[in-house]
C-alpha cells in the first residue's frame, strides 16, 4: 500500500501547502513503514495526533486563502475539508478502540485523502491562486 510519489505529484508552486502537503505524505509513509514492521499501534497514536494539528492547520490556511483571494469553488472545497474532518473524528473516536485493522483504516483513509483531495481538488486551488500571484 506504499504511497510512492514523486515530488511533483503534489508540489503545486504553493510554498505552504507543497510543504504541509509533504509533511502529510510523509506521514503516511512512516505509518505505513511502522504497520510493516508490526509496530503500527503507537504509529497510529502518533499520526492521529499529527493529524489533528494538519487539518487544524492546513484546512484553516486553504480556507483563509480562498476567502480572501475569492475563490469560486470555495464551498465545494471546504465540503470537502468538513466531510475529511468527520470521517477523522470517527476514525479517532471508534477506530482506536481495537487494534486489528485500525493501521490499515487510517492508511486507507490518508490515501484516499492524498489521491482524491490534494492530487485533484488542492491541485486545482493552486492554480487558482498562482494566478492570483500567490507562492
């Protein structure tokens, strides 16, 4: 389930965001490598918690930049953000409780997040915003 990615795949131009967004991947690539060498449990415990901070942080700065440079698919986007923040919160609520699968749900869940979000949906706000002459 490795994420291999290239740095362009989700660097955009964007300083802040190429730089959150490589602090998510690899993220998720010390996860994955930690639930390969059978030490996923206090990996998960680490990542919920950087987690937390990332989509505190990193939906906040998104959402302030789009609201000031008007950004015209604002609400979609921020769905989006609040849609990731519930499937989180539940993840962190029930997911914790029992070890089995919770590495692999937390994987899961950051690849789809990775690949359907920042590869598309973020890919598309940088453009928007380089063209406003954010870096």
């Amino acid at each position: 389930m490795g994420l291999e990615m290239e740095a362009g795949d989700y660097k955009y131009g964007i300083v802040w965001m190429d730089w959150q967004h490589g602090d998510l991947i690899r993220e998720f690539n010390a996860l994955h490598e930690a639930c390969e060498e059978g030490v996923c449990t206090m990996a998960v415990m680490k990542s919920s918690r950087t987690l937390e901070r990332y989509v505190d942080d990193h939906f906040g700065l998104e959402e302030s930049y789009m609201q000031k440079y008007g950004y015209p698919d604002f609400k979609r986007h921020q769905r989006e953000h609040l849609t990731f923040r519930q499937k989180f919160k539940e993840f962190r609520e029930t997911g914790l409780d029992g070890e089995k699968k919770v590495g692999s749900d937390l994987l899961w869940l950051l690849m789809d997040w990775i690949i359907k979000h920042i590869m598309a949906t973020d890919r598309d706000l940088a453009k928007f915003l380089a063209r406003k002459g954010v870096k």
